[in-house]
C-alpha cells in the first residue's frame, strides 16, 4: 500500500512563489525596464549638506582672587586720569612724572609718589622739584611711620603704600601676576626696618641704600618693568646716590639741605655732571596697575 504525502507549508510557499514568477514574467524579447536618473537637485542638496565642526573645548581663563577687577580699577582714581593720560603719552618727559606724583600724593596709592618722584629726579628735576619733594615728604611721613613700645622697646612698623590685600591674577601656565603698587609695597617695605622717626635726609638715604643694595644683589620683581630701578644701581655704583637724595629732598628739608651744601660742594657738582651725561630717559612710564609676574 502506498502512502499518500500532504504538501507541507514551505512546499506550498516555493510552489506558489514560483507560479507567481512564471505567471508574470516579460516576455523574452521585451526591453529591460528603465532605470529613473537621479535627481540633480537630490545629488547637490546630498553634496551641499553642511558637516558639522567638531565640538572644541572651552579655551581656559586666567583665575583671579575675589575683587581683582575692582582692586585694578580702584589704583585709577578719578582725579588721576589726566596726569596719567599726560603720562603715558610723554613718558620720556621729567614735568608729566611730577605732576603724576603730585596727584597721587593724596590718594591710597602714594607708592607712585615716590616711584614717580624719583623717576622725575632721575630724568633731571625741574620748575617742580620744591613741590615734589614736599609731596615725597608727605608720604613718607603719613605712610611710612615706626613707634616703639614704652614696655618692649619693640619698634612697630607702619607702612601703607597700595590700598587692601595684594590682588593676584594665576595664568594658565602657573605664573602668578600681581599690580606694581602693591608688589612695590610688599618688596620696599624691608629697606625702612632700619628707620626711626622722625624722616630725615640721612634716614632716606640709608633706606634708599638698602633698596639700591637689594636690586643689585638679588633683582626684584619690579626690575624688567621700572627702569628706574637699573638706573639708580648705576647712580650707586658711581658714587652718587647720597648726592641724589639731597637733590630730591633738600627742599623739603631745608636745613639739612644747607648743611649739605656747606660741606659737600664737590659731591653735588658730581652728580650734576653724572646726571647731565647719564639722565634716566624711560620708554615707558610704569603704572600702578603693571602687572608683574611675582611667581
């Protein structure tokens, strides 16, 4: 006996494909079916697509300590703004520095009082040099002061020269950048440890000393930006700096200044004739916003 076979679904599934195939197949001699062109426009909107830019990092900013933009400004007052115009369109001029001198003696930035001042001697003085040393004067006395304790005997100093904390910018290769005025401050403040009231020439000059041997040895910060500071290590090294002090504060100290003279005709003419052939001529006048790098 025969055993009869029902057609499984996948048996049924390829019969039925392949009568679909026979049923509608062209005809041998038909010509192939076209094949539509692409569209121009299709190919030039695919070509036009815009790529987009990779995505880049946010480029790193300097830090700065808390109010550093405030503590920038606040070196500018108001009443200074045309002395430092003046300033810094003529900085190889002696009468801009003094008239800048003069308007900071007043503010809470005396520091470019005595910077300016001695920049302005240094070049050669001038109509102004009575009045800039009565303003050099007046900044030493109210801002560089020293008392001593009746019981200790321990001398306190006193010394403000730049207003507040010392702002700080740290750039993104780790140096650390602070304004002149307060690295000025901060690095003069060891040559008046050996003052005691009250200013005299001589106590100016002893501390002016101590600065000068202090560039000379071991630089400071300030160097690369206040030429006055190379300058007065020449004026040392000649011989002179005693001579200098007299020049810049003798009117504001007149009985000492007339003592000087007295004695001291040959070092006064000098200095003149070191001063004649060797004035300070800076190409830039230094501000008190400068920043210097101090790390």
């Amino acid at each position: 006996m025969s055993k009869s076979v029902r057609p499984g679904p996948v048996f049924c599934f390829v019969l039925s494909v392949a009568n679909l195939s026979a049923c509608s197949a062209p005809p041998a001699n038909a010509p192939p079916a076209p094949v539509a062109a692409k569209s121009a426009k299709v190919v030039a909107a695919a070509e036009a697509a815009p790529v987009a830019a990779p995505t880049s990092e946010p480029k790193p900013e300097p830090e700065t300590s808390p109010g550093f933009a405030e503590a920038l400004a606040s070196l500018r007052p108001a009443a200074t703004q045309a002395a430092l115009q003046t300033l810094a369109a003529a900085p190889s001029e002696a009468e801009p520095y003094a008239q800048a001198a003069l308007a900071y003696a007043a503010t809470d930035v005396p520091c470019m009082t005595l910077l300016w001042g001695l920049s302005y001697q240094a070049m050669g003085g001038g109509k102004s040099d009575a009045a800039v040393a009565a303003a050099f004067a007046k900044v030493l006395t109210e801002r560089i002061t020293a008392t001593r304790d009746a019981q200790t005997k321990q001398v306190n100093f006193n010394l403000r020269l730049a207003p507040g904390e010392m702002p700080l910018q740290k750039d993104i290769d780790g140096s650390v950048h602070a304004p002149l005025a307060h690295v000025f401050e901060a690095v003069f403040s060891p040559a008046v440890t050996g003052f005691r009231s009250p200013w005299t020439l001589e106590q100016f000059y002893d501390c002016l000393s101590s600065w000068v041997g202090v560039v000379a040895t071991r630089g400071t910060p300030l160097d690369e930006t206040l030429e006055l500071d190379g300058w007065l290590v020449a004026l040392a090294k000649a011989g002179h700096l005693e001579a200098f002090c007299y020049r810049l504060l003798g009117p504001a100290f007149p009985a000492e200044l007339k003592a000087y003279k007295a004695s001291h005709t040959a070092e006064l003419k000098a200095y003149q004739d070191f001063s004649n052939g060797t004035a300070l001529h800076p190409k830039r006048a230094a501000m008190p916003d400068d920043l210097v790098r101090i790390q």
